[in-house]
C-alpha cells in the first residue's frame, strides 16, 4: 500500500511522552486519526495512550477527538492543558 509522511507535533504531556515537539510519521494514504494514534502508542508504549485517551487533533485548523476522520499532512496533538 502507498504511504505518505504525516508532520505530528506534539505539545506539553504528548512532547514528554514522545521525547520530541515534532517528527514524520509515515501512515498508508487515507490512514485515519484512528490509525495515526495506534502507530504512536506502538511507537511510545503506555505514556502515549494515556496522552492520547484525553487528547484533542488540530488538522488543517480544526480542532477534532474525531478518531475515524482522515489525518492530514500535518496534525497537532493536544493533551489537556492546565490553567486558568
């Protein structure tokens, strides 16, 4: 099947559990967010799925927890925040 790179960047609880702000992830074409997020659990194990059990998508400036919608070329994930 073809493949294509997705940009993941990922912020506070997601950057920890990833050790990274941002990486290419390579999903088949027409992947879901559903698949995008079983290949980072594979990738980072048990901190990830806990991250991404709460987290939120932002793709082509739209804000998602949609797991069956398309990844895009780039997406954002986004834990909780904490503040006020």
């Amino acid at each position: 099947m073809a493949e294509h790179s997705v940009s993941v960047r990922y912020f506070a609880a997601a950057a920890e559990a990833a050790g990274c702000t941002k990486e290419e992830v390579r999903v088949v074409v027409g992947a879901s967010l559903a698949d995008l997020r079983a290949v980072l659990v594979g990738r980072y194990g048990p901190s990830m799925e806990r991250v991404l059990t709460v987290a939120a998508f932002l793709q082509d400036d739209e804000l998602t927890r949609d797991l069956a919608v398309a990844a895009a070329s780039r997406v954002d994930v986004l834990p909780p925040f904490a503040g006020g």
